[in-house]
C-alpha cells in the first residue's frame, strides 16, 4: 500500500508507546496498517520524529533489497507482543509478577549501542553538553528507539490509566491523564463526535415515536 492511500498515521494515545499499538487501526472502517511494509515502517517512523530524518534517509539507502520489509514484520512482531502484555496487565497496577513478560524486549535493548559524547550547547549558560548517541550499523537498528520508549512506558505510566476508546469497532488505545480519568474517546473530533451523533439520532427517534 502506497504512503498516500495510507493517509497520515494516528497519534492520539497520549503515549508514544501506545501510539505504536495505534499504527495498525481502521479509521473510517477501513483497515489500516501504516507497518505493512518497509516503506510504511519508514514512513511511520518519520511521522513519530523518533529517528532523525537523515539517518533514515542513510538506512534507506544502504539497504538491501526486502531487507526494510524484513525490519517492518520484525516491527509488527514486537507490536504484537506489546498489545499483548498491554491487554493482560491493562485496568490493573503493574507489579513485580510482569517480570517475566519482559525477556523479549530486554533481549530486543540489549542490542542497542549507544555511547556519550560532548557536543557544543545551543543557547545555553554552558558550552557543552554530554549527548547520548546512536549507532545506526544496520536496518535493524530502528527497532531500538521503539523498544526504549516501550521500556520508559512500562517502568513509568500507570496501567490502570490504560483505556480503549468506546467507540464503535474502533481500535485505538490510550491513556487517560484527564483530570478525573473521565476521557471515553480516542478523539472527541472522531468518535466522540460519532457518538453524539448517534445518541442525537435515538432521541429524536424517540421522540417522533411519541
């Protein structure tokens, strides 16, 4: 599927790691998955802004034949495993017993290669400033700023703030930093917007049956 039938990705969970679980959904009832394929993979992640658009650019072009599609399943993979612990541990404060779900994605950071460098200090009272970097040596290493941000999510976000938008045959999740936790859609400008709609049209229905 070309990048322009696929439309912009989804990014209402609140969460990037959540908004990761949102790159497969079916807006509009059509069945959408911005990771089909390693041109959707790449897209998707120019949109999240979690890899910079040169190193992208870089991958792209040192990559062998299929080799991005390759990456984009191993992406689809690891979403799959993620829905997953999100959905058992969802509702419910996440403790100690989680543990043992997690050897995939500790497996998945340990490949990471990351060092500190010294780097000049835009704007700053100080010259310098100590920068994380990455090492980008193969394709596969795009799936590590996505495991980072799965592991912040996990050892940070409350997962009974962890909700799924109740609107008809959607899909999406997100969480609910609302003040009183009362947020029911993924987006009032989508589903909540349907729903008063819907619940406009059932009571003028009853009210013509009168």
């Amino acid at each position: 599927m070309s990048d322009s039938l696929r439309g912009p990705a989804m990014f209402v969970a609140d969460a990037p790691a959540l908004d990761f679980l949102n790159s497969v959904a079916s807006p509009g009832g059509r069945h959408v998955d911005w990771l089909e394929d390693g041109a959707g993979w790449v897209d998707w992640l120019a949109q999240t802004g979690w890899v910079e658009p040169k190193v992208l650019a870089h991958i792209q072009a040192r990559a062998m034949p299929g080799e991005l599609d390759t990456i984009a399943a191993q992406a689809r993979t690891l979403r799959d495993w993620f829905r997953d612990f999100v959905s058992k541990y969802r509702g419910q404060p996440l403790g100690a017993e989680a543990f043992g779900d997690l050897t995939a994605l500790n497996r998945l950071l340990e490949r990471d290669d990351q060092f500190m460098q010294v780097s000049l200090a835009p704007e700053a009272t100080q010259p310098f400033q100590a920068q994380l970097v990455r090492r980008w040596p193969t394709p596969n290493a795009l799936l590590l700023p996505v495991a980072e941000i799965l592991a912040n999510f996990i050892c940070s976000e409350d997962f009974t703030d962890i909700k799924h938008c109740e609107g008809a045959a959607c899909t999406l999740t997100f969480v609910d930093h609302t003040r009183g936790k009362k947020r029911r859609w993924c987006s009032m400008a989508v589903c909540g917007n349907r729903a008063k709609a819907a619940a406009h049209r059932e009571r003028k229905k009853g009210t013509t049956s009168e």
